[in-house]
C-alpha cells in the first residue's frame, strides 16, 4: 500500500465524511458496482458529507499524487467510477433531493438516484428526465447527455440541467450557470463527469403526473418485419411517444422482441397512438397501461440484475434498412447468454430541434442508439472472453451501418475508433473548457476528453 495509515489519519481529521481503507471491513463492498465483473482496487475509498470535504479529498488527494475517480450510482459498465489504486470520492452520502415546485427545479446532491429524484419529484405532480434504470445516478446520467423515456417531448438528461455545483482540480469551489462560468455549463451537458466533482444539480422539472406505459412481447417469427416496421413508425412518432425496441430472451428460452412504448402526452390520445405502434406486429403479449413516471423503473429491472457480469458496446444507428436489420437479427440470435440482449432507442422529437452547439452533447440527427448488452453469470475467463466477443463482434458487423462515434459513457476505454469522433464539430470547444478547468486532467470520467 502506497498511503500509510499515519496519511489517512491525517486526512480522517480533517474530513467531514467516512474513510474506507483497504483493510477496513466495508472495504469490500464498497468497491462492487453495478457490473459484477468489476474488480478494482482502489487505494482509498472516502465517503464526503458535503463540497467543503470533497474539496478536503481533492486537496489530499494531489497532495499525495493519488489519481481521483468519483462514484455516483455506480452504473458505468466499465467501473471507471472505482479505479484500481485511486482515491474513489464516493458520494454516497450527498444524495438529497430538494423540489421546489413552484420553480419546477429539483436541487440533487451528486450521490443521488434517478429513482430518489422521480419519487420526489412526483410527489408534486412533476418529473425529471432519466433513464428506464431506477438506481442509475441522476448526475452521470445527466452528465453523459441522458436519453430517457420523456426525451422525445422533454429533452435529453443534459438539456434539462440548469446548473450545477462542482469541487474543481484545485479544490475550489465553482458554480457552472447561464450567469456563472456558462461554457462549463455547455461541457458539462454531454461532456460527462471529466471537469470536477458534481457536488449538486439544478434540473428542470415537467408536469407529467400520468403516463401510458409498459411492455409488449412478439414472437420471433415476424422480428425483421417488425424491426423495419418499428423503425419507419418511429421516424415520424409525435414527440410524446418514446418506444425502446429490445431483442431478448422470453421466459420459455426462445428469442423474442420486446416494445417498450411510452406515451406522456394526454392519455385519451395516447390509447389510439399505443395501439397503432403495437399493430407493428402481431403481440404474444401486451401490458400496457397508466402508471406513475417512477413506475417506468419497475418495468425494466430485471433486465439489469446488480452483480451479474456486463460488457457494453454501443453504435448511433441513422436508420433501421433491411440490411441492418438482418446484422441485428442475426446477433441475436448468435447471443452467447440468454440474459444478453439488443435495444434500440429512438432520438427524435424536441431534441432533434436543438442546435448541435447549443451542448456538448454531439448529436441532434434524428438516430436509434444501440445498446449491445452482454449480460452472464458464469465467472470462468472462458465465459468471459466468449460474452466479450459477442459484444465486439456485434458492434463490428453494425459499423458499415452506423454514424461515427457513439454514446461516450457506454463506449468503453479500448473503442479508441469509436471515441475519437464521439464529440464531432464540439470537440475544439470541450477540449478548450477541459484545459482551463482541468489543466491536468485529474478527472478522467469517460469518453476522450483527456489531454
Ligand atoms: C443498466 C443501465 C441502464 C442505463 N440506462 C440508460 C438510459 O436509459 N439512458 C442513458 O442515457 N444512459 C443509460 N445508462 C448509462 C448511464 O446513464 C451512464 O453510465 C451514467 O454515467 C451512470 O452514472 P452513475 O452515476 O450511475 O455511474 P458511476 O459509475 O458512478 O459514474 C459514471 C461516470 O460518471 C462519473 N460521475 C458520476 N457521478 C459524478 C459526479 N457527481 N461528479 C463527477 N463525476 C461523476 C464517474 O466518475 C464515472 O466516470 C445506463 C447504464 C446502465 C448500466
């Protein structure tokens, strides 16, 4: 071990907040994420209790020349959030939810949960974009652009985000706003957590009380229709229809496809539209009904079991032709584990109206982003191997068909291809924000913002 007890001494007198040493009994836990197969070392796990100790972290850390990751909810695939021999910041403790909902604003603490957030913010009647992932982190989500079941009428996670709180490089304290250090603001709305700590977020609120969602299972028979079918309906949705598509196993082992509609728009309406999506194709099974947003979490869990072994490839598809459904099908069905899958969600609606500079997020085209989900439970290497491959070879065979780039929190370290052109015309203008706050590169979160 590189930091002596007599350092870590030093730090706990001065922090406001737990420390997690490698020999203490937390120790073990506290480094498990999301995926299973994840196991890094840390040198240092501390758990602030406030920006005043995460800057106290900061500060020690440089001192002692430790690389720094932060931990949110814990859902990068990759584990970049708990890197071997850094000091992991972990906000576990900063996960207030504060909603004004006169303002329609919630205030999170960068520890929170896209579920806290909703349940909150539902209270009043409101709420906030995130993902189909209930335990997700509210301030990665947001932070890597943030494509959610509302996006299509509401924005993205990224254009919802009003302001933020950050510990920088050198332990300062900074407020990212349209009044204060706006440019941050812009990088921090797709660029990720790779300027500093997020201590807290401002995000715009939306009255959405009652939506129309759920899930619809077709047998496989009819799948390349139906994908083809699914991809000319979603071109021309209404804005308040969001449907990821999914290629799964069913409960009887067999493949299947799986739609996942969600309608936030007036629900008399909403019965006809979720109607004539479903027609796409001839149900084996169909749940669709009015639920609470917070709801929407319950219907995706199972397919995101913590502690199972992930690996995550990804692609920006800008339509779904009859020869890029056949590459989808046939990965499919060449999956290499039944809890593996394909989804595809639809971009279209309110954010394909935002100018491609208006963020740093990098891309306003109307698209489909693929989620190549390898999914096991065997621990062996041979397991491993097999279920990676099946991964990278499903991205291989969809690169002829995809645009350049992909979504940088689910493109992992090795797809330097893929990364390089993730920020596209945005990248001068990040690389420019990243080197006036973070000259050093002390925060590596993701994606190919490093010096
Ligand atoms: C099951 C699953 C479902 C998902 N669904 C969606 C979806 O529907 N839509 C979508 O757009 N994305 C989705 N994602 C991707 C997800 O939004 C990103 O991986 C996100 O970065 C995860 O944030 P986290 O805080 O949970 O993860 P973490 O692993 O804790 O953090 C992710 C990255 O962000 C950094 N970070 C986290 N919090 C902070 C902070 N407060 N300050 C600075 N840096 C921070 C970390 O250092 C790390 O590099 C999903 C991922 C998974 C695994």
């Amino acid at each position: 071990m590189r930091y002596s007890l007599a350092v870590n001494d030093e730090l706990r007198n001065l922090f406001h907040g737990e420390v997690i040493e490698p020999s203490g009994i937390h120790y073990d836990e506290a480094r498990r994420v999301w995926n299973g197969a994840v196991d890094h070392y840390p040198e240092l796990i501390v758990r602030p209790f406030d920006a005043a100790a995460v800057s106290v972290a900061v500060c020690f850390a440089n001192r002692n020349g430790m690389p720094i990751a932060v931990l949110g909810g814990g859902y990068d695939w990759a584990g970049r959030s708990v890197r071997s021999g850094a000091m992991v910041i972990d906000l576990i403790h900063m996960a207030t939810v504060d909603v004004d909902a006169e303002r329609q604003v919630a205030r999170v603490g960068g520890g929170s949960k896209s579920n806290e957030v909703l349940a909150r913010a539902g209270e009043c009647g409101l709420a906030a974009i995130t993902g189909a992932v209930g335990h997700v982190g509210i301030t990665g989500f947001a932070l890597s652009g943030g494509y959610g079941p509302l996006t299509p009428g509401l924005g993205l996670g990224a254009d919802n985000l009003l302001s933020a709180e950050l510990v920088l490089a050198d332990g300062t304290l900074e407020t990212a706003s349209n009044e204060k250090s706006p440019e941050l603001l812009w990088a921090l709305k797709g660029g990720g957590g790779n300027f500093g700590v997020v201590t807290s977020l401002e995000l715009r609120l939306h009255p959405v009380s009652d939506i129309l969602a759920g899930k619809i299972l077709y047998p496989w028979s009819g799948a390349a229709a139906l994908l083809e079918s699914y991809g000319r309906y979603m071109a021309s949705a209404p804005n308040d229809l969001a449907a990821t598509l999914a290629l799964v196993t069913a409960p009887d082992g067999k493949p299947a496809v799986a739609l996942a509609p969600c309608w936030q728009g007036d629900l008399a309406d909403g019965s006809a539209e979720v109607e004539n999506l479903t027609a796409i194709g001839e149900p084996a099974l169909a749940k669709v009904g009015p639920m609470k947003p917070k709801d929407l979490f319950s219907l995706f869990e199972a397919n995101a079991v913590p502690g199972r072994r992930y690996a995550q490839q990804t692609r920006w598809l800008p339509a779904l032709g009859p020869d890029v459904v056949q590459v989808l099908l046939a990965a499919a069905q060449a999956k290499s584990s039944p809890f593996s899958a394909i989804a595809i969600q639809s971009f279209h609606g309110l954010p394909t109206f935002v100018p491609v500079d208006a963020t740093a997020f990098p891309i306003r085209s109307p698209h489909f982003l693929v989620s190549i989900v390898a999914a096991w439970e065997d621990q062996s290497a041979e397991a491993d191997e097999k279920n990676r491959v099946w991964a990278s070879e499903t991205s291989r065979a969809l690169e002829p068909f995809s645009l350049p780039g992909g979504y940088a929190s689910l493109l992992g370290p090795n797809e330097t291809e893929q990364l390089a052109h993730v920020y596209g015309s945005n990248t001068e203008r990040l690389m420019r924000i990243k080197r006036q706050f973070d000259p050093s590169n002390r925060f590596t979160a993701n994606g190919p913002i490093s010096l």
